[in-house]
C-alpha cells in the first residue's frame, strides 16, 4: 500500500462515513462567483480564481486501513485559500473504496459552472458515478447519477456535437489484465444533455475491448480537427508475448472520432501514437492542450528516444506534440519534438504528465513536464516556454526540483520526495500567470506538503512559492 502514497495527488482523509450526500464544511465559504457560456475548467464557481482538486490517499501506520478523499481547495486574490478545503469521501475508512475514476472537470447540466464527475467503488469496479455541482458559492456535495450499474467515468467531452457534454465508459477487465477477473466489458457511451439527477439522454454501447482481451485504460479527448465532435485516444497495457490465447492485431493505441451513434475508429495515427508512446512497461499517458495558441486542440505526447545502441532498451526522453488542424491532427503545422536540455536527453522519463498554460504570461501558450525518476526519483518539473515561432521549446527552459535554491519547506534528505506537478495548470490567484501544483509526499518529516508554484513574468520563481500541508486542510496523511 505504500506506493499509493507516490500515486496518489496528496494524501490524507477525513475519516468518512462513505455518504455521498454529506461533504465536509469548510471554515470559509469561497467567493461568490457567476456562470459563463464557456466556463473556465478550472473555476467551480465562477469567480475568477482557479480551484484545486486533488484525490488524496490515506494509511493507517500498520498499513491495514486505507481510504481516499477528494480534496478541492478554492482559489481567491492571495492564491489557494485553505481554509475553504471541502472533502468527499471515497468510502468507509477502512473498507479500501478508491475513486476508480476521475474525477473530470466539466459543465455536465449546461448551468455555465464547472462540475466535478466521479466514479468510487473497490479497486476499478465503480459502485457509483456521481457529481459535485458547481455554482456560485463553490461545489455542491456529490450526488449519484442516474446511470447504469458499473459505468465508469473515463472521459466527458461533446462526441456528437451538439453542443451537451457527453460521459464515456471504455469498459474494464480482461485476458490482458493481470488482476482482472473476468472477460472485458463492453465500452458505453451516455449522450448529454443530463439533467440533475444524472439521467442521460440516450446512450450507445461500445466495443473497444479488443475481442475482450484488453480494455482502455486511459481515454484522452479533444477536438483536434475543430468541427465540433470530439474525438478520444485510447491506450491500452498489456502483456501478450507469454500469452498463446492473445488475437492478433492487437493495438497499444486507439484513435475514435465521435459521432451521433458511437465512435467510429480511426487508424491513420495510431502508429505514429503508439510510437512514441509506447515503452517496455506500456504506453504512457498522453494530454490535450493548445499548445501553438490556434484555438484547435493539440495531442502532447510524452515520448521514449532511442539514444542508445540499437540492441538496448530506449533510453532517453523527449516530448513529442501533434498539432491540430481542421484537416485534421497532425495535418498542418510540422510536429514538435522536444528533448530538454542539461542532460536531460538521458532521463528516460522526460515529458511526463504535460500541460498547457500561459506561465510567463506572454500570451502564449508553455508547457509543463515532469521528470519523476530525476535523482534517485526526487523527482523535477520542467517549464518549456513559448517561443517566437508559436511553439514551445527547450530554448529557455526552467526547471524546479526538491533542492532548488529559495523553496520553503524540508525535502526528506534520502530523496524519493516525488517532486511533480499535478495537471492541470491553474491561475489559483487571477493574475492571469499560471500556477503549477506539487505535492511532495515525504516533506516537512513525511508530514508531506503542498508547493504552489506561482507564475511571474520571469517563469517561476521558488521565493514565491507557497507551501502548506495536508493538515492545514484537513487531511493528514496518517490515519490515527
């Protein structure tokens, strides 16, 4: 159970009781906020100032009870403010209830605030989809929706163009699963508009489990040919070599354009995708993000490079983005493939976990990468900024780790601090500069800590960085 601490956003719980109708109160209530016809993701209510969400894991010190919460922290004039932290629960302490999806930020009812969509259950089985609505005065306590039994929030996104957002289920389980019990479930599809009690307007089932073999296991959206329909990227991990009952013409990788009925494959990239995304451990987990500034939708790839001798294993990193383009993604401007710099070109795992955000606020788009495995996996975040030509790049790169000159707070000595950001960029402080989050499990003496790294004109800038901790919004990280 120890690695959930490293997988998890942030750790710690409330001890709930497993009532989704019941959040915690927080101290103070956030700003009062207003609706807008394309909210901003990252404001639940409105206001101007970007809200954290985390999901957040907890252990007793013999490691027998486990539980997870869902943490949002508001933003406000002087950045995230702690003491409006509200708190859902996954389940009852102890009965090992994870969040087996999401939570995905989206406006599901149309109202023009931000919600948050959910699924909980045991392990990766969902017992119930649910969501916090936005308004206001910030989220509501999370409600079960009306779906069917099992549905798993993987992706909300408007398939069919119609201008409602829509919820996808690629399915779960099979052959391919090491842990899975039984055969693949089929994919669903549940069509928007919803109203508040969650029923859909219709639905369409989805067969994406390879004959059963091998499920999605991320599904990534964005519209990347800017007609309206979005469409998915679905990665798939498995282990077919030892496997003599494995179909062939399995794929690592899957590419869907959606539409009225379903989603309909499309293969031209899948390829190009898996190439870049795949490794010996499975493929890694790709983003969406306008990266050139276009106002059409961008595929991040975080990438493996052959830099060693051919009979090795792929050695070096890079971050490789596909642009979008209405003839489709990858169709106009050349890719971009960026390595990093200060050897990085030799960290296998650069260009882990990107996003999208103005830092610098330049008014063009930068990236942020992790490198988790940086000395002896401390852990490093990297800032690629926009350059001159309207895409980001290694040219004056940043980068912030554990022992960066300026950071508050104590790194625990013996490295391990894990020290990553947590997409999505957020402007927490409504300076129009955006704001990366770390949390690092084994800081202040395994207490662990929240960094904010907050955007200025000069990237980032660690005398600037806030820090507190899980306890200070009320979840610390040992269960008692």
């Amino acid at each position: 159970m120890a690695s959930l601490l490293f997988a998890s956003l942030a750790a710690g719980c409330g001890g709930g009781d497993g009532s989704s109708d019941r959040p915690s109160t927080a101290e103070r209530k956030p700003g009062v906020g207003k609706p807008s016809e394309n909210p901003d993701p990252g404001d639940f209510n409105g206001d101007g100032y970007d809200d954290y969400m985390g999901v957040v894991t907890s252990q007793s010190k013999d490691k027998e009870r486990v539980a997870e919460t869902l943490v949002v922290v508001y933003g406000s004039p002087g950045g995230l403010d702690t003491a409006s932290a509200q708190r859902t629960s996954a389940g009852k302490e102890g009965s090992f209830f994870y969040f087996a999806s999401g939570p995905l930020r989206t406006d599901l009812d149309g109202d023009g605030f931000t919600d948050l969509v959910g699924s909980r259950g045991e392990g990766d089985t969902s017992r119930e989809t649910f969501a916090l609505f936005g308004g206001p005065r910030g989220l509501s306590a999370a409600r079960p929706l009306d779906v069917p039994d099992g549905f798993r929030a993987q992706a909300a996104a408007d398939f069919d163009g119609d201008g409602s957002v829509d919820l996808l289920d690629g399915g779960h389980g099979g052959a391919g699963d090491p842990s899975a019990t039984e055969a693949g479930t089929d994919g669903l599809l549940l069509y928007g508009p919803f109203d508040r009690k969650g029923t859909p307007k219709r639905q369409a089932g989805l067969d994406l489990g390879q004959s059963g073999y091998a499920t999605p296991g991320t599904a990534t959206t964005g519209d990347f040919d800017a007609d309206g329909r979005a469409e998915v990227v679905f990665t798939y991990r498995f282990d077919s070599e030892e496997d003599e009952s494995a179909p062939s013409g399995l794929h690592t990788v899957g590419v869907y354009e959606g539409g009225a009925d379903g989603l309909v494959r499309d293969t031209r990239l899948e390829s190009r995708i898996s190439e870049a995304l795949d490794t010996q451990d499975g493929p890694r987990n790709p983003a969406t993000g306008d990266a050139d500034g276009d106002g059409v939708d961008d595929l991040l790839l975080p990438t493996q490079l052959d830099v060693a001798p051919a009979d090795m294993p792929r050695t070096g990193g890079a971050l490789t983005i596909l642009y979008g383009a209405e003839s489709g993604l990858g169709s106009g401007r050349p890719e971009s493939m960026i390595e990093g710099k200060g050897g990085e070109k030799r960290r296998i795992d650069f260009g882990s976990s990107p996003a999208v955000g103005d830092v610098n606020g330049d008014g063009k788009p930068d990236v942020v990468v992790n490198t988790p495995g940086f000395r002896r996996h401390d852990g490093k975040v990297t800032l690629l900024p926009g350059g001159s030509r309207g895409v980001p790049s290694a040219d004056g790169e940043q980068t912030v780790d554990a022992e960066t000159e300026g950071l508050p707070g104590t790194p625990n000595p013996y490295y391990w601090n894990a020290f990553h950001h947590r997409p999505p960029l957020l402007d927490v402080d409504g300076d129009d500069h955006a704001d990366a989050i770390v949390f690092g499990p084994l800081y202040e003496k395994r207490k662990g800590a929240y960094l904010v790294l907050r955007g200025t004109d000069d990237g980032f800038d660690a005398e600037k960085v806030r820090l507190f901790t899980p306890e200070d919004i009320g979840v610390p990280l040992r269960l008692k």
